[in-house]
RNA sequence: GGGUGAAUAGCUCAGCCGGGAGAGCAUCGGCCUUACAAGCCGAGGGUCACAGGUUCGAUCCCUGUUUCACCCACCA
C-alpha cells in the first residue's frame, strides 16, 4: 500500500465522465500497487480465490456479477484492515481451447494430427500468449482489485508440478486407477467424459420395436429401441427372471435379425416385465445398463462404431457408415425383411457433449478413475460439521445428495492440451511407474526409452486444486500460512459438483483442511423474462457494451443490488440505465457539497459532540450511523442486495432529498457558527458515504474523494467506516418523522391545490402538545424553507380560517389558507376516505384489543404498541372529524 | 420417477425471529426551485397463486392443489 499522492485535485465536472475516470483510477491503483496482499503478522487474513474463467473466455454477465460480489468483498476488507488476497489466473480449460486452436489451424487447411502432438501444443501455447489475457484485461475493466502479481494458470509449472504431486499420491493410496469400463464418449471431441459433463436434454425421438426370431424359427420376442443401430453390438436379449413368457427362451436362445447371429437370452431383475413386451436388447459395449447386465452374465462386448461414431468392421455391411446413417438404413432394412412391428414417437433424454452438443455415444474403453467415495465422505463430513458453511442453505441437501450417490470420477482425455498423465510404461520390459518427473531410464530393466501415457487429465482435476496449488503447494509458502484455507469461495451454482465439491475432496483430502470456510453460491443471470442469454437468441446482456454506455460503476451497483441469494436474476438494460441515475447523483450531490466546503480541512464531526448540533445533523449524523451498521452486518453476511439498498435509500431519500435541502438556508446564511457546523457535518457524511460506497462503486467514489479538501490518498485503503455510538440518537429520528410528516402535510395541500410553486401560502399548525409545540418552533424556519412558507404559526389551538384547507398527521392538524383555490366537495371526500381509513384500522386494533386472549397471550410490549397506536389514531379521528365539520360549515 | 426453488403493485423484485406489506421502473398531476430534467414535489395502484390447518393474530409456520423454472435419475 502506498500514501502517494492522487492526480492533482480538481473541481468536480458538470457531468460525471466515467471513461476516463475509470481508466485513470485503475492505472493509479496498479501503480500504487494498492491490489498487492499485505502479510503482515497480527493482522486477520481474508482471501478469495477467483474462479478462473476460461483462458478462451469473454467477459459475460454471469463473469460480471460474480466478480463484482468477490471485488465488493476483497475492498470491503481491505479497508477494514484485513491481509486481504484475491488470487487471478485463468483455467487452460481443456477441450474448449484445443478446439478453438483446431479451429485456428483448420484456416489454414490443417489438422492437429497434421502438426503432431508437439507442434500442437506449442501452437496452443502461442495462442494463449496473443489471445489468453482478454478476459483478465476485461477483469480489469470491471475494477477488480485483483493481486495480479500473483496470477496464476493451471498449466503453469508451479501448477502442474501440483497435479502430478497430487496424481501420484492418489496413485499410490489406491485411489486412482486405470480400468476397462464404459465411459461417456464424445465422437467429435474423440474423448470420454465425465457424468456431469454429459448434458441430458428431452428430445423428440423414436422407439422402434423389432422382432427377434427365436433360434429354432417357431416365433419371436419383440424388443424395443431407441437406437437401432446398436442391435449390431448385442450380444443377448434380457427377460425378468420371473417372467413365465419366456421361460422357454432359456435353452434357445434368439437370432439377431439382418446378421442371422444367434445370441443368448438371460434373465435379468433389470428388466421390467411391463415396460414393452418386457424383453430388453442387451449392447454391453454401447450402454450403460447393458454393460452392467454383461458383467453380470458374462456376455461378450462387442463394439460396432469406432471413435468417429463411425460403424466399424464388426458392423459388417454396414461399416463405414455414420452411426445416424447407420440407425436409417437399418430402420429400412428391418422393415423390408419384415422384422418392423412399430415406430412409436418416443420422448427421452438424450445426453449431449456439454461443450459441442454432439450426442454421447456411451462405450467401452480403457480408462483412469478417482476412487471418489472416500474423499466425498470427507467433503460431506466437513458440511455436515459446519467447517464449510454453504449459502444459501437450501443447497445443503443438494449437495448430501450428490454427494451420496456420487460415482467414480473418468479423469483420462483423449485430448492433447492439458497435463499429461504421468505414467510411464518401459518399452523394454513393460513396467508400468506413475512418477512425479519423468524417470530417466526404467528402474527395473534400466531401458531409457519409456513411453509415457497419452492421455491427459480432465481440465477440473487441476481446478480442484487451485485454492492451494495457486499459493505455492507443494511448497510450504507464507501464502499458504497466511491464506489458507480462503476464505470465502463466490461462484455460480452450477458448478457445484464440477468445481465446487471437488476442490472440497482435494483440499480436505490433500491438505487436511478445507479449501474455504465459506461458500457463496449466487444465481444465475437470465434475460428479463427469465431466459438464459445465448449469442442464438439474441437476448445477451453484454457486460462490455453496458459498461461502455452506462459506466462501470453503474454496472456493478446494478449487479450488487439484484443479488438476492435465489436462482436467478432477471436483468433488463433499463435497470442498469437506472441505476446510472444513482451514480450521476452522487456526483451531483459531491458537487453541491464542494461549492460549500472548499474551505473546510478533512473532517473532523466525528469529534464533534452532536448533542448541541442542531436536529438536521442530529439526525442525519445517526442515521449515517444506522446505516453503517446495516450495511457492515449486510457485507457480513453476503447479503449484497440489502448493504446496496441500504446505502441507496440513505443517500438518495435521506441525504439528498431531506438533509441538503434541510441544510441549504445554514450553508448559504449569515450565521457563521451554524455555517461552520453545517460544513462539517456535510463533509463527515459525504465521506463515510463514499466510503461505504467505494467497495460497489470504486470509480466514482476515488474521483470524488479527490476533490474532497484535505491532501488525499486512495479511499481504497481509508479505513471502512464503523459505529459510532455518539451518533446514536433516536430521539432525533422521532423529531424528524413530525418534521417531515408536517412538511409533507403542507406540500399534499400546496400539491392537491394545484398551487403554483412559486405562490407564497401562508400555513398553521395546530399542535395540542406543548412539547411538540416546542419543537416545531425551533424547526420553523425549515418548515417554512421546504415548503415555501412564507409565514408560520404554531398554536395549541386554533380556528380554521374560511377558504383554508387542511391535513391531519397524527394529533397534528395542518391549515393552509387558500383563498379561491380550495375545492370543498373535493376536501370533503378526501376526508371522508381517510376517515373510513383511520376508522377501518382503529376498529382492527380495538377488536384485538378487546380480545382477552390477544391482551393474555401476546406479548406485553406488542400490546403496549397497539394501545399507542390506538390512541394515535383515535386523536387523528378526532381531528378528522372536526376538520370535516368545519368544512362542511362552508358549503 | 425423485428433488429443489419460485408465485407479493402494470413490470422487475425486497420483506431477518409470525404483530396486517415496501423499493426501483412504469403511470397520473404539478414544477427549468441557483447540485442534479439522468432532476424536484405530489398522487394513484396489492383478496401477498388457491384451499384448508396451527395461533389471540399468518405474506411469513404446516398440509394439500394449481402454474412456472431448474437439478438429479440406468425404463430399453
């Protein structure tokens, strides 16, 4: 952190110019290193670890919102004093980059097979130099106090160096293994996936229901399909076990039409006996559950596509054929030999590549597993335990869940761009090492040439374990002593179980402690109709353009304000536009301060004694104090919207609309004592206003307290404002509610009247209460100012003057003589209907009242509140009652 | 098939421990009042989805229903 000084100070323009407010600032904080992690001893520590967006990734909404809330955190801390480190970096993101690159070189009519493995990924590489910074740089844009001396990437050395620690240890504690099992394959990637990769969406299909022969000709079994093709891969046919139907299947067994093949029936508890004919093709090598039944019988896996999803040779006369061109030809080909009973149309779920949307082909293949029950019992411990605290809550049975039903974790990619796996084979004598650097020469045989294995490691292996592999393990670093374990981790929900439960496993696992204390799981950004945004629909919000338009600030307050923790936030431009409104009032508000306090040094109100202050102050100063508890327990608590509107309210409703207009005959009077306390308190509250609002809107708030007097260094590391008891006043609050209600008593009537604003009234207020009396005279002249009044009585009594309109406001009766402009009938049903409204609500309150078991069982200080309001209201009715009388003396 | 969330003003949403609802935008009326027309002042607008229950008292708690959204799941 630095004390240097700012760029010199300046009157604040007429309109606030936030392009070149922003960029200047955010070079200034970069040069002042102000984002750098203090690890100072005695100091609390606060960390957060970004989620690291996709090297290939732009900034979008979604990036916009959950980065706005981790900034809103790490400069709310940091000004509270906090070893505050907000780690950057970006994920190499396997399969997404290397088809970016594919697509990169297929310009220039090429393959990655046509460059090798080698020249591809340095090809990768050299992409990641030119491409990779463009969302860090939108990151940037967005005011993200990042430590970017620290910025990370998983397919850095350090980072690598973390995974293939990590592999081995796995390895060697059994909980990595390499098997034969069936995997999710996706045909374009040419790669297996994980279960959460794979994509399950309802598609409008078909169910073809064949005939298959019994092997002695005297019948057949109908089985029904929704992917023909795979009929080339049975290997059986599965029956219910008790199913009498086809008992007598067991010694003959069935033919496999269009190939003659004779195949086994088994009997299976899988099968459901009322789901079709209750007979089930059996492809242990294309499907899940049939893979399952085949282990269970033993039956032969036979694998008709290849890699492509192109039939293979096994597929014989069909070989060559895609697997969609596949499943039509045999579809015909059925129906012209006659083994077709039906085409049903058949609604199903159809898992899909969850980065290319090509239909997952489930096969057979040689791949590497995480053992992940043992680690997930450790991730359920610690939820269960509270060491990691999940918001909103609602998630916790999602995640036991999950949890609970979770399967062993496919890591091995058939991909190129990502950490290969570090295993080596000896060419030599076939002995097979996992290792943490590549072995010089085979330990057993001493063979220097060793292969190593191709596949590489799926992208969320190296994600699960950024929270610790970014601060240096597995080196024991001062990053890791002082920030470890973060201490919140803000992401979307919908990587819960990819990222989430993961680095939870890993770091519970790996480092013996969780990964964060706290997680923050906030929505997702839709369109205003609740839509997801896609480039197709045309319905994307982008933050980039909206920052352009609208300024960065106003963004990020919009963000701020709609993250109530839900499921979704329904964002529409108007509200960004809105919200800019805000920000141009704040400037505005700064400006009028700074007419008026030029003079003034730094403030110094905290010091003073607000007892003698004047009410305006009084009040403004406790509900400045107010406000900051608000907002500080609000932050405390993630809850983002309620810190924004908390500050919102005050600064428009309260500072702006109330207090200045309250202060303004102080600021521009004659009296030099009540100009002078005026000053200060202006400036004591513009400051801690900009303060509580620098951690939202960081731009606008540095500007501003540059023009502030005083010398001036960055409000980023001014201490984040506390309470102040001294400010504490209640009592202030009350009296400004009767001044304000009378105010606004006195403008309904200018308003109601039609009165032009520049036409002087004269006005009476009729207050039975001496006390109150009294302070209405010491608040006269305001009264008069805010209502443009040019004369004012107060009286304990008084008469109603011909022509006069008025209002009630508790026990208070408002008179305004308007001669000429009063319309009787019209003041008449304006009484009428706030009688019947007073009279609705008393009679409520006295039923309750008069009901024994409410003044029994509520308790005492509710009952207490209902006799005062009864008493309020039954002196409003009053006061109603003998206004609309003398009203009515004027018909 | 299982699970979760939502339903409050015309729109988008707040509403912590149950004491009879708030904001922004939009609408209507009046204002270029020397910080701000990206503004100021005033006003209107809600059977808190529906039906029961618990309670002195329910937008809030419980049960059921309807509608919508999402997640998980191996009925071919």
């Amino acid at each position: 952190m630095t004390t240097d000084t700012a760029p010199a100070r300046r009157d604040l323009a007429k309109a606030y110019e936030f392009k070149e407010v922003e960029a200047r600032w955010y070079q200034n904080w970069l040069d002042h290193k102000n984002f750098r992690a203090t690890m100072e001893e005695g100091k609390p520590s606060f960390s957060i670890v970004i989620p690291p967006p996709n090297v290939t990734g732009v900034l979008h909404v979604g990036h916009a919102l959950n980065n706005t809330m981790q900034d809103v955190l790490v400069r709310y801390r940091r000004m509270q004093g906090c070893n505050t480190l907000w780690v950057p970096g970006t994920d190499h993101a396997g399969i997404a980059t290397q088809n970016v690159v594919e697509r990169q070189i297929a310009t220039e009519g090429k393959s990655r097979h046509d460059l090798g493995r080698e020249k591809f990924i340095e090809r990768v590489w050299q992409w990641r130099e030119e491409k990779g910074g463009t969302i860090i740089n939108q990151l940037k844009h967005l005011g993200c106090s990042c430590d970017w001396d620290r910025e990370r990437f998983t397919m850095d050395e350090g980072l690598s160096r973390a995974v293939r620690t990590v592999f081995v240890r796995l390895y060697k504690e059994g909980l990595i293994y390499k098997g034969d099992y069936i995997v999710n394959w996706c045909p374009r990637c040419k790669t297996a996936l994980a279960d959460d990769e794979v994509e399950h969406e309802e598609t409008a299909g078909k169910l073809y229901h064949i005939r298959y022969p019994y092997a002695d000709g005297s019948g057949h079994v109908i089985v029904a399909t929704t992917r023909p093709e795979t009929m080339l891969g049975d290997t059986a046919v599965a029956v219910h076990p008790d199913d009498e139907r086809y008992q007598h299947l067991r010694e003959i067994g069935v033919r496999l039409p269009l190939t003659g093949r004779t195949i086994p029936v088994v009997f299976d508890h899988h099968v459901e006996r009322e789901f079709g004919t209750g007979a089930l093709k059996v492809t242990p090598s294309h499907d899940r559950n049939d893979y399952e039944i085949g282990l269970r019988h033993n039956l032969e896996r036979l694998k008709v596509m290849d890699d492509s999803g192109i039939m293979n040779e096994a597929a014989g006369p069909y070989a060559g054929l895609d697997r969609f061109a596949c499943r039509k030809k045999i579809v015909a080909d059925l129906e012209e030999q006659g083994f077709l009973e039906k085409i049903e149309d058949y609604a199903h779920a159809v898992g899909q590549c969850y980065r290319c949307k090509t239909v997952v082909e489930p096969t057979t293949s040689l791949q590497w597993f995480v053992s992940v029950k043992p680690l997930a019992a450790k991730a359920v411990a610690a939820v269960r335990d509270g060491h990691i605290a999940i918001h909103p809550k609602t998630w916790h049975n999602t995640f036991y869940a999950w949890m609970d039903n979770i399967r062993d974790w496919c890591i091995s990619r058939q991909i190129w761009w990502g950490h290969q796996i570090p295993a080596w084979t000896c060419d030599a004598c076939g002995h097979f090492m996992v290792e943490e650097e590549a072995p010089a020469a085979c330990p057993k045989c001493g063979a220097a040439t060793l292969s190593q294995e191709t596949d590489v490691l799926d992208t969320w292996f190296s994600s699960a374990l950024w929270p610790f592999s970014t601060l240096g393990w597995p080196d024991r670093t001062r990053e890791l002593k002082f920030f470890y374990p973060t201490s919140v981790l803000i992401t979307s929900f919908d990587i819960l179980f990819f990222w989430v439960a993961r680095m939870m496993m890993m770091g519970l696992h790996i480092m013996g402690e969780p990964p964060f204390k706290d997680v923050y799981l906030h929505a997702l950004v839709r369109d205003k109709h609740g839509k997801k945004m896609s480039k197709s629909t045309g319905n994307v919000i982008d933050p980039l353009v909206v920052m352009a338009e609208y300024g960065t600030d106003a963004l990020r307050f919009t963000l701020t304000a709609f993250a109530a923790q839900g499921r979704e936030i329904k964002l529409a431009e108007e509200r960004i536009e809105g919200y800019r409104h805000f920000i141009n009032k704040i400037w505005n508000a700064a400006r009028f301060a700074l007419m008026h306090i030029k003079e003034c040094g730094p403030a110094i109100a905290r010091n003073i004694d607000p007892a003698a202050l004047p009410l305006s102050h009084r009040w403004i100063l406790h509900r400045l104090n107010q406000t900051t508890i608000e907002v500080t327990r609000a932050l405390d608590d993630y809850r983002f919207n309620d810190a924004a509107s908390a500050i919102y309210q005050f600064v428009w409703s309260e500072f702006c609309d109330w207090y200045l207009e309250w202060v303004k005959p102080d600021l521009y009077g004659n009296d030099a004592a009540a100009k002078a306390s005026a000053q200060a308190v202006l400036l004591a509250v513009l400051e801690d206003v900009l303060k509580l609002l620098h951690p939202i809107t960081p731009f606008v708030t540095e500007e501003i307290w540059h023009a502030l007097p005083g010398a001036r260094t960055s409000i980023m590391v001014e201490p984040f404002p506390t309470e102040n008891p001294v400010w504490h006043d209640p009592a202030a609050e009350e009296e400004a509610a009767l001044f304000m209600g009378v105010v606004g008593a006195i403008r309904n009537i200018r308003s109601e009247a039609q009165a032009h604003p520049s036409a002087e009234i004269t006005a009476m207020v009729v207050c039975p209460d001496n006390a109150k009396g009294a302070i209405f005279e010491k608040l006269a002249s305001a009264i008069k100012t805010l209502t443009r009044t040019k004369e004012l009585t107060i009286t304990p009594s008084g008469q109603r003057p011909k022509g006069a309109a008025s209002n009630i406001f508790q026990d208070l009766e408002i008179v305004v003589p308007l001669a000429g402009l009063i319309d009787v009938e019209k003041e008449l049903a304006k009484l009428a209907k706030e009688q019947a409204r007073v009279e609705g609500e008393l009679k409520r309150i006295q039923g309750k009242l008069t009901n024994e078991k409410f003044v029994a069982n509520a308790p005492a200080e509710v009952v207490a509140k209902e006799k005062e309001k009864e008493a309020e209201l039954t002196a409003t009715l009053t006061k109603l009652k003998e206004s609309a009388e003398r009203l009515e003396e004027l018909r």
